[in-house]
C-alpha cells in the first residue's frame, strides 16, 4: 500500500504567522508613487526601470506576429549590438520612448497620430 504524503500549500509556507506580522511587512516595504509634475521639463528625461525587482505587474495580450517581431528585435539587439535583453527590458525602454515623445510632443506625438489614424 502506498502512503501519501501531506504537503502544505505554497500558501501556507509564505503567509505571516501573525496580524502583527503582516502589519511590519507591509510597513517594511516602502511604495514608490511617483509624483506628476506640473513642468514636464522639469522632471526631466522619461527612463525606463531598467533591470530592478518590479513590484507591479501588467498583463499585455499581443498577436503571434506582434510577439514575434519583439523577438526579432530582441535577436537583433544582441546580434548587431552585442545587447542581451529580454522581451521585459525591451517593451520597458519602448514604453518609456513613446512616454517621452507623448511628453514632449503632446497631440504632434507619434502615439497620438497614431491612434487618431485607426
């Protein structure tokens, strides 16, 4: 006869053990809230994160297509540029290019002409 073994969740391995607990974790890590400026050219340049722990977390559905030219471009980085990069970095520095034309530009942006032309 086979014996089973009972493991615990993943849950129960990582849960505080205590109100207070949780309460000095939550406390513990500090929430970056980014401040919106009023003077865009005072804030300065838009940059991406780059390679830090992300705390938050977005979901993007792209097509087969799509995710296949952000491979390409990602191979093509490396190969050409000697740059290693993963999809995550790379969607990041896109992200904050078209931030920082839409800052910049306003309604003359690239994003904003595109988006009118749909």
């Amino acid at each position: 006869m086979a014996r089973r073994v009972s493991m615990p969740a993943a849950d129960d391995l990582f849960r505080p053990t205590s109100d207070t607990e949780q309460r000095e974790q939550q406390e513990q890590r500090p929430r970056r809230v980014r401040a919106v400026a009023d003077d865009s050219a005072a804030a300065g340049p838009r940059r991406p994160s780059g390679r830090v722990r992300h705390d938050e977390k977005m979901t993007v559905y792209v097509t087969a297509d799509e995710l296949l030219d952000i491979e390409h471009a990602r191979l093509a980085l490396r190969r050409e540029h000697g740059l290693a990069v993963d999809r995550g970095r790379l969607v990041r520095e896109a992200l904050a290019l078209v931030l920082a034309d839409l800052d910049a530009q306003g309604a003359d942006s690239a994003l904003v002409q595109r988006l009118l032309d749909e």
